[in-house]
C-alpha cells in the first residue's frame, strides 16, 4: 500500500506561482535543472495527476507532489 505523502501548505503571496518555480519555492527540489528533469520525466503530480509543464500555472490550494512529499499552495 503506497504512503500517503506528508502535506506542507507554502504562502506565495500572490494568486498564482508556475510548477517549476514553486517546487523551487517550496524546497521540494533545490535546481532548476532538478526541477525540469523530475517534471519532463513524469515523477511530479498536480492534484493527484502526472503533469509535464513546468509553466503551469497554479493556483490556491493546488497540491504538489514528488518523491513521497508534497506542497499545497496557499495564499
């Protein structure tokens, strides 16, 4: 049975925030190399589903996860 990843909520302070940059933001991953690569390569979901655009945008209380964590953006 797969574990339930561990939820953090991140302020971005504005309406919204791109993938890439608020895995960055969130300490999810530390390179923006790291960040393409794990999104290209499918490892990352946006709201329980595998997303590969790392410009998408995202909005409040959207949640992102990889490698057994995740982050919620919160205003």
């Amino acid at each position: 049975m797969a574990e339930t990843p561990r939820i953090i909520d991140v302020s971005i302070g504005s309406d919204g925030i791109r993938l890439g940059q608020f895995m960055k933001f969130a300490g999810l991953l530390d390179s923006g190399g790291d960040v393409k690569e794990a999104i290209i390569d499918g490892f990352v979901t946006v709201n329980g589903e595998v997303d590969r655009r790392r410009g998408r945008q995202l909005r409040h209380d959207d949640v992102v996860e990889f490698d057994g964590r995740g982050a919620r953006v919160r205003p």
